[in-house]
C-alpha cells in the first residue's frame, strides 16, 4: 500500500497578494524559489520585514469600533444609491480597474482606488442633490402664462445695429443692403445687371419694400364688387371664322383651297380666299 502523501492546498494562507498584482512588495525582489502567493504570504506575515501595518487589499471601510459616523454615513449611501434611476456602476464598493469616467475623481488623491471612488461619488450625488433642491426652489408657485407668443426684436435708438436684417431697415437708410457675397435670395433683383453687387441690393430693397407697403395698404381697403347688369344687346351666338382680315398664322383650322395656293404667307393665303369667294361668303349667317 502506497504511503498517502500530504495533502496540498491551491491556494496560501492570508494574507497574500494575488498572482498579477503590480503593486510594491517589500523585499520581494531578494526572494526566489517559491510562488508569488506563498511568498508574498511569508513576506506580510513576517515581522523582521519592514512595512506598511495597513494591508492593500483592505476593507473599504474601517473596522466597526471605530465609531457609528463610518456605519452611518455607509447605510446613507446604500441608501441613495436605490433611489437612483440612473446608471448603477457607480456604488459604495468599487473595484479598481474600472476605466470609465468617475465624476468629482480629479478632486482626491493620495489614497486607495476605492476609497477615492467612493469620496468622488458621494461629493457628486451631494452637488446633484443641492441643484436639484436649487431648481425647485426657483420654480414659480403659481403658473405664469406669457404676454407674447415671441419677443419682439431689441432694436437700439443710439448704438448702430449691425444684426438688423435689412429688410427691416428704413427704406431710405444707406445701410440698407446686403454684404458682397451673400448668396441667399435677393427679391426684386433678377431685373436688375450692371451694377455693383450694394447697390444693386440696395435698389432692389427698395423696391421690394415699396410693394410690401402697397400690399398692406390694399389688404386694409375695402372690397366692392360691382356686377354689370345684364345687356340688352343681343348676343349672336355665330361668330364668323373668316374675316376680311384674314387668319392668325398658326391657325390649325380648315382653310379651303389653302393647299392649292403657293408663294404667299398665310394671312394673305386666307385673305386671298375671302376676296375669291365672296359669293359663297353669306353674311346673312353672321348677321
């Protein structure tokens, strides 16, 4: 029967540092032989080694006998993180190596990852906190409801106004024009060419303004409409299609014997005609 060797455990005893931790370890470097964890074990645990007697890898908060403000004040961010109907990555308990952007950080310094998260997080829910209780108390009690649907435009009676748009300028102001290369749409200018581009704009404002004014002042007059009685002149529906003046050209219509005639327009082709054929012509129709 084969002897039973010992029984061998994967991982040290505490404390140790875990295999990847990049941090300092006292002595560590005049060490060989041994695993990382088992020496770092020795190392810690040793008291001929000088150190720090507060160990990296501790709690995020001291111990309970230190006093009930630690207790209290982690309850109280316990409690308004649940609250929070935001994003949950920011809590009381983070793990170092997290990358993302932790508001208030820039803030502290010279202390454990956790414990500058945890300070950073809880100056930032207190500054939400207070514009939250901010913007309410500025909140008026009762509603107001606006005069004007927009306000009108601040227009300064002694400083020039270089923002006024010129269509609002006095008809007869000089600055009443638009810069050299401007390439918006100006009205009334399509009708207007060599001129320099201000005053071409400038005659163009003025004209456009005078029929805006035009407009305005037929909209607010009244309206009359006057119909003419009916006529007692009789209306003769026949309207004769050949006349002594003969036929517009383009006329599509059918002219008789047009085909035969040559080497004459065809107004003088249609004139032609009626002087030809006056006999057939009977005006008692069109009478």
């Amino acid at each position: 029967m084969a002897a039973v060797g010992p029984k061998r455990t994967t991982f040290c005893n505490e404390p140790y540092y875990p295999p990847g931790y990049c941090g300092y370890s006292p002595q560590f470097h005049f060490q060989y032989g041994d695993t990382y964890g088992k020496t770092t074990s020795r190392l810690l645990t040793d008291p001929n080694v000088a150190k720090s007697g507060r160990l990296v890898l501790a709690d995020l908060f001291p111990a309970e006998n230190s006093g009930n403000d630690v207790t209290d004040e982690r309850n109280e961010w316990k409690r308004l993180r649940k609250q929070s109907w935001g994003d949950k990555k920011l809590n009381d308990k983070m793990v170092p190596g997290y990358t993302g952007y932790i508001p208030k950080k820039e803030d502290h310094f010279g202390t454990r990852y956790a414990d500058i998260c945890r300070k950073a997080t809880k100056d930032f829910s207190n500054e939400m906190s207070a514009a939250k209780d901010k913007r309410r108390a500025l909140q008026p009690r009762m509603p107001m409801t606006p005069k004007l649907a927009e306000p009108k435009p601040y227009v300064s009676l002694t400083q020039p106004q270089h923002s006024v748009s010129p269509y609002f300028m006095n008809i007869n102001d000089g600055a009443k024009t638009f810069m050299s290369g401007y390439t918006g749409f100006i009205p009334r200018s399509r009708s207007r060419f060599a001129l320099v581009y201000p005053k071409l704009t400038r005659e163009s404002l003025k004209e456009f303004t005078r029929n805006q004014q035009e407009l305005k002042l037929l909209a607010n007059r009244e309206v009359s409409i006057n119909q003419p009685g009916p006529s007692d002149l009789p209306v003769n529906p026949l309207q004769p299609i050949y006349i002594n003046g003969g036929l517009l050209p383009h006329y599509t219509g059918y002219l008789p014997g047009h085909k035969f005639r040559v080497g004459m327009t065809f107004g003088t082709s249609s004139r032609s005609f009626h002087a030809t054929n006056q006999p057939r012509y009977n005006k008692s129709l069109f009478a």
